[in-house]
C-alpha cells in the first residue's frame, strides 16, 4: 500500500513530537527532514535518510504529499507558501505566522489551491474538550455566561532562561500571548463555539535584559552556559485578559511563563446558566461538570461515556492518553480528511493572529479593543 509522503522542517522540540506522532499514524511516513543546524545527526538519529537544511531544495526533490512546519514564527510563512505552491498539503505550527499579512496570504492561497491546511492547536484534540465542544453545543450547561482560567508555565522564570521566542523579529510583538494564550482561547472559543469579540489585557516584563548562553541552545534547553550575553527583551512575560464574547458572556485569564512550579499547566471553567464544565490539563481525562442541586459529576475518557467522540481516541477508560496523543489525533484528523471537523485549519490560525494583534493593542493603550473582521 503506497503511504502518505510526508517532510518536516524544524526539527527541534516539537519537530521531533510531530514525527513521533505522524510515525504511529500508520498511513504516512516520514521520508525527509529539513534543519538549518545539524541536520545530518538529527537525520541519523531519526533513521531518516534524507535530510536537507535547505526546505526548497527539500520540496523540489522529494515529491511529497504533505509537509510539517515546525520552525521559529518569523520563518512559517516563507516555507509554507513556498510548500502550497508546489501543491504539497500542510501542517503549520502555532502561531501561524509573523503577521496577519501574511496569515492571510496563506489563507487565501490554500483557499485558492483547495489544498488540506492545519494549525496545530492540539489542545483540541484531548478526548476531555472535545467532549466539553459536544455537551456546550447540545445545551447541556445553558447559555455560557462566563469563562475563567490559565496557562501557566515555569521556564522563563530565571534571567538567564532564554529562547528564540524572547526576540521579536524571530517570534513576533507578544509572547506568551503567541506561545501559550493563543492555545487557551482556541480552546476555549473551541470548547464553548463562542467567539472572543473584544479584550482588554495587561502586559508585565519581568527582566528588562536577559543572559543569553553563548552558543547553540534548544528550546527548553536545561543546559548550563560557560558564558552569557545580555539582551534587552521587548516582550511579555505575563499577560492577564479580560474577555467579552460575542454572545455577552465575559471571560478572564492569566497567561504567565514565570510561575515557578507550574511546568504547563492549563486550566478552563465555563460557566452557564445550567451547570458549570471545568478541564484542566492536569487531570487531562476527566471533565468536572458542576450543579447546584446535585452531586457534582466528573466524566473520564471513556469509549461508552463519550461514545459521540470515536476516533479521537485510541484507549479504553483508565489509560492515559498525554500530549503526544493529542498532536496524534490532530494528524490522524488532518491525514483522514478531517472526518470530524475538529482541526484548527488557516481560518482558525487566522483569527488566532488577529486576537494575538488586539491584545497587544489593547495593553499598549491601557484600553478594549474589538477584535473586528477576520477577512
Ligand atoms: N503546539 C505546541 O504545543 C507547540 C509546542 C512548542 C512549540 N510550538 C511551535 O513550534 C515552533 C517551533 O518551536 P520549538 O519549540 O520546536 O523550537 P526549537 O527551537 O526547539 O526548534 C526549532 C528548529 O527549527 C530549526 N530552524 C530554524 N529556522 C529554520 C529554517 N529556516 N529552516 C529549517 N530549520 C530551521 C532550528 O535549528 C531548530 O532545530 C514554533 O512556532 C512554536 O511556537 C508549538
């Protein structure tokens, strides 16, 4: 049987996730990689005989079916435009690009190629919320009237914690609201099927300069460095939002990379008019669903329990299923035509970058912001 072709580029910490995951779909197989720096181990490493540094070169020579960007932001739109003119499919990470500008562009062009293109929020795509989607939709919490949570995390809690996505030409003007805040309100106008329609949010920057390590250090890198470099850091390490949605619930969150003891943590609680559905990435199986007038319920993953969602898990109850699994499902949807419809696609990815765009606005003047027309 002839497998799905598949190339990533970017193999660092979550390239290295995707060709794990994209391995255990069966259907496709991983036949080249791309990366600026250390290309040929990374490809030993992998069983992967095929590596290039250079993507073009990379999607000229190896006819493939689909390719998985998973480079720093400034560098998605460049090779996903280049990938979707030779018609080769794709999986973008978040966020999807530098700027709206060129979000759109991409929008447009996979319109105009009818070409299969994600983004991959995977939070989506833990058995939990997608359940929470399904019971929201049904109307079994009512009307949601508010929605509160976080995604707290602690790698960035120290001076000499550094990362691409402290510099803003290779990240872009926020981010912890790139990083992280955009996954949790995905999720969560995923979960409820509202839409943010206008933010107010507070900025903080813990260290105005940082200690870079000299030298070539991954993304959540633990190494110690001989020697440092300050750099003057632009971007936030804190965000909190105040939310209002299109149908008059209000929401607020905190998004922070220097909780110390928080390693990912994320945690959603939607509220309505009926009951109250609660999911935290901590017990990631489990959906807490809360009345006033009988006992509360927490629902575990669970082929009988959550029969609605087949296909968006493997497992039986009682088996774990983590954030590997999750990128899994998103691939196994993206690789079988998105029987279900719950992949983030450019659309998605495109609201995303706009929301991104009005928070920033909206802490630089102390003010709401609507977030207004995707197209
Ligand atoms: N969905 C998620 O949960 C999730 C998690 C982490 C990162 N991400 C996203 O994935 C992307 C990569 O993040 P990361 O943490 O893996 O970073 P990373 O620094 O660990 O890895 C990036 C890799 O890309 C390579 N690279 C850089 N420019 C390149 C180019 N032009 N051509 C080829 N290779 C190039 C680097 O050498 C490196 O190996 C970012 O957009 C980030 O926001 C998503």
């Amino acid at each position: 049987m002839k497998k799905i072709r598949v190339a990533v580029v970017g193999v660092g910490f979550v390239g290295l996730l995707h060709i794990e995951a994209l391995r255990r779909l069966g259907n496709v197989e991983v036949v080249a990689i791309c990366d600026s720096f250390n290309a040929q181990k990374r490809g030993r490493d992998l069983y992967i005989e095929n590596t290039y540094t250079d993507y073009e070169e990379m999607i000229d020579k190896e006819k493939l079916d689909f390719i998985h960007v998973c480079t720093p932001n400034n560098s998605h739109f460049e090779i996903a435009k280049y990938a979707l003119n030779k018609n080769v499919n794709i999986v973008l990470e978040k966020p999807m690009t530098y700027t709206i500008d060129e979000a759109k562009e991409l929008y447009y062009l996979s319109q105009e190629k009818k070409l299969i293109c994600a983004v991959n929020f995977h939070n989506r795509l833990y058995p939990a919320p997608a359940y929470i989607h399904n019971i929201v939709k049904k109307g079994d919490i009512g009307e949601v009237t508010s929605v509160t949570g976080y995604y707290v995390q602690d790698w960035m809690l120290y001076e000499t914690d550094y990362s691409w996505r402290l510099i803003v030409e290779e990240s872009g003007k926020t981010r912890v609201i790139a990083d992280i805040g955009s996954h949790w309100i995905d999720l969560v106008e995923y979960t409820t099927g509202l839409e943010v329609d206008e933010v107010f949010a507070d900025f903080k920057t813990v260290y105005e300069t940082r200690k870079k390590a000299v030298g070539h250090i991954e993304s959540f890198s633990t190494d110690a460095a001989d020697e440092y470099e300050d750099i003057p850091i632009d971007t936030e390490d804190i965000a909190t939002l105040l939310i209002r949605f299109n149908n008059g619930a209000i929401g607020s969150a905190i998004f922070s990379q220097s909780v110390a003891g928080k390693k990912n943590n994320i945690e959603v609680l939607i509220s309505g008019t009926k009951a109250t559905a609660e999911w935290s990435l901590t017990n990631h199986s489990d959906v807490k669903i809360g009345h006033r007038f009988k006992p509360n319920e927490t629902i575990t993953k669970d082929f009988i329990l959550m029969k609605e969602l087949a296909g968006t898990f493997d497992y039986p109850a009682g088996h774990t299923e983590g954030y590997a699994d999750a990128f899994k499902q998103v691939f196994k949807q993206v690789y079988n035509g998105n029987s279900l419809g719950l992949y983030a696609t450019f659309y998605d990815g495109l609201r995303q970058m706009i929301i991104n765009e009005r928070i920033y606005e909206s802490a630089k003047t102390s003010s709401w912001v609507k977030i207004g027309k995707i197209l």
